[in-house]
C-alpha cells in the first residue's frame, strides 16, 4: 500500500504534514492508500477489513490521523503553561457538577499541571515506546516503581518500617489512618481483586496475623476458619486489628460481626441495600457499643456521581409519594353492590388482566429507561436530568484531528 506518508502522485503543494493512518488493529498506512482502500470496499458493498490482517474496522471511529514527526518534547513547556490556566476553571466545574461537564482538554489540562518530582527517572519505556516517558514519570513518582516492574513486586514503602506512602492509594493510606488500634474492626468492598490488594497492602503494613479475608470462591471451612480466627485474635492498645476484609455478597448473609464497632466501606455500593446488609452484619443483637461507619470515595468520579444520583432517587421518591398522597381518592362506586351483580364477571376478570399487564408493562419500561439514564449519568454522558453534556457534540470532530505517535495511547 505504499510507504508511510508517502504520496508521489499528489502535487507538492499538496504535501502540508506527513500524516499517516492508523486503523484500530493497530496497522499504519499513507492516508492516500488507506482511503482508495475504503472507497474500493465500499464501492464493492463488502465490509471493511485491514488489508494485513482482515480484522474488521469502522471508517468514522476506528482510524486514527497521526503526525509521526511531532517531537512532544518540544510541546511540554507550553502544554504546561496552557494546562496551568485552565485549572482554576476546571476546579470550580468539579464543584459544580462531578465532573460531568469537564470536556477532554480541561481532563488533560488537571493532568499536566501535576508537577513531577525532579528525582524521578524521564526513561522511556523498553518495550512500549510509544508511551510518553512524562507519562512514564508519573505512574513511577506515583508508585515508586520503575516501568519494568512484575506483577509480583512491590513496592518497597509497603514495608512496615518506611515512612513513606508512595504505591498507596489516597483510600488506603487514609484507611490505615483510619482503622482504631485496640479494637477489631471490619472492611468491606465490591470486588475480590480490591480484597485481595487491601489484604496484601494491610498484611506487609500490620502483619500476616492481624489480617483475614472473605471473598467467593472460598469453601465454607476456610469461611468459617477466617470469621473463628478474626472473634478469637486478642487486640493490643498500641498496634491496629485484628481486621477481616470482606467482599460485598460473600458469605455475608446472617454472618454476625459484633466483635467490632467499626466498619470501612472502601467505595459505594452499586445498590443502597448492599450497605445496609454491611452495616447489619455489626448493629444487631448482641452489639454493645456504638457501630460508626466510614464510606470512601473517589471525588469527580463514577463513585461521586452514584451518591449525587442516590440522592436525586431519593428526592425524587420522597416527592412522588407525597403526589400520590395528596391525589389520592377513595371511589366507593368501585364498591357498590348493584355494579357487581349487573357486571359479568368474565368481562371484568379479562379486563383486570389487561389493565394488569399494561401497567406492568409500564412500569418495567419506566424501570429500564431510569437504569439506562443511571449508567449514562454514572459515564458522564448526561446530567442528573438526563440532558447530553456539552462536551460530547464535538467528540466526532475530535476524532480526526492528528496526533502524535506517542500520544495517540492516551488519547
């Protein structure tokens, strides 16, 4: 298809950038080539496919212009600058609405404001070299890891003797500020991935003994080992725990938990209900003390915008039962004899059913286009009444613009 921006047919007047394409397989052709390619296919009412290795691909969001001669070194200063006046304006927008009507360059904007530390290393990556090393910079300041870390190391402030927190989440750094010393004391999250990283986080912070976990997939005996072991450990004024972590729905029904006055949540729970059943698990019988309860969450983020949507579900519920209240009437001719006897009971039995099913039907439809607005409010894609953000109509036009090939990931 010709070499990479190459177009010797074109007039050199022509020739303003050497722009390239790149499909969503990841493949780069001249933009010439790429669109003979398209017009060709389509011409020929076939679907389009990457000449090299046939996978499918949309031609409005699945190519990709990229300038690869642009130098982001060159870019960074001013970026920077650009990016520093606009967070004044992005703060007061977070405030305002969650995040739900930042559009892209005020995201990126927050980004590049972030100063790095001069210790931390500017190495590109060895294998992904298209990621931009200030990238690079930031994920090792923030976790105190290099690029070429496994899975399986860690970082070296999980050690119980460092001072510092780099590698620790703002909620975990906060609930190891948090969890009493002297007391048991009980975790909850959504996910079996988190309980196994806060069990891990937890166990080099405190030690292996002062740390238990439930979570699916274990047998009832280690369940049963872990709740035994958590009531039984003996608690020390100068050091924190014994703490058991739990996975939201994991063997947590009926369990009894009021060994312990204190409960973390460490996100939101997608459904109010979960929490209750949390909070359960500590206030009932036999609980002597106070059970206070700490929730985290991300600010800005799908965390935030679920407790602004909670909050709206409720206002909204608190009204329409008011509604429904003050309109009610009681029509006793529903009631009087001389219709029943008149009525045939056929009829009315086969009407019932009718109305029933109209108003069931009703009501799933009204149930499914709520949870559809509720995961578009969550995405940022609408406000809390369900009107399309701003910053979307030019996310289309977005598309199209080049890209550097190092940006082009992030982007």
């Amino acid at each position: 298809l010709g070499h990479l921006g190459s177009n010797s047919d074109a007039p050199s007047e022509d020739i303003k950038e050497p722009v390239v394409s790149m499909i969503a397989c990841g493949h780069f052709f001249c933009i010439r080539c790429i669109d003979e390619h398209i017009h060709s296919e389509i011409s020929k009412n076939r679907q389009l496919t990457c000449p090299i290795c046939r996978g499918k691909f949309n031609k409005s969001s699945d190519v990709l212009l990229i300038d690869h001669t642009l130098n982001d070194d060159e870019l960074n200063e001013r970026r920077h600058h650009e990016a520093k006046a606009k967070v004044l304006e992005a703060s007061n927008m977070l405030a305002s609405s969650e995040g739900v009507a930042l559009d892209g360059d005020l995201w990126n904007a927050l980004y590049l404001s972030i100063p790095l530390p001069t210790h931390v290393s500017h190495e590109p990556h060895h294998l992904y070299t298209a990621l931009p090393r200030e990238f690079l910079a930031h994920i090792r300041a923030a976790t105190g890891m290099g690029a070429g870390c496994s899975r399986v190391d860690k970082p070296f402030s999980w050690g119980e003797q460092t001072g510092t927190n780099a590698g620790l989440s703002s909620k975990i750094q906060q609930l190891l500020y948090d969890l009493p010393k002297g007391e048991h004391a009980v975790v909850f999250s959504t996910t079996k991935e988190n309980v196994l990283h806060i069990e891990t986080v937890l166990k080099a912070k405190l030690g292996d003994n002062e740390v238990f976990s439930l979570y699916t997939g274990q047998d009832v005996t280690t369940t049963e080992e872990a709740v035994s072991s958590w009531n039984s450990r003996s608690t020390n004024p100068s050091r924190r725990g014994p703490i058991i972590i739990i996975q939201a729905g994991a063997a947590a029904s009926g369990l009894t938990l009021t060994r312990a006055s204190k409960l973390f949540i460490m996100e939101p729970f997608s459904r109010q209900e979960e929490e209750q059943q949390a909070y359960a698990r500590l206030h009932r019988y036999g609980q002597e003390a106070d059970v206070h309860v700490k929730i985290y969450y991300a600010p800005v983020s799908v965390e935030s915008r679920l407790l602004v949507w909670r909050r709206r579900s409720a206002e909204k519920m608190t009204s329409e039962s008011n509604e429904n209240d003050a309109q009610f009437v009681y029509n006793n001719k529903l009631f009087e004899n001389d219709l029943l006897e008149d009525a045939d009971e056929e009829s009315l039995q086969s009407n019932d059913e009718d109305e029933g099913n109209s108003v069931g039907k009703e009501v799933e439809d009204s149930v499914e286009a709520e949870d559809n607005m509720r995961t578009q409010f969550l995405l940022g894609l609408v406000d809390e009444e369900g009107t399309r953000v701003a910053n979307m109509s030019n996310y289309d036009d977005a598309q199209q613009q080049p890209i550097s090939a190092r940006r082009f990931i992030l982007e």
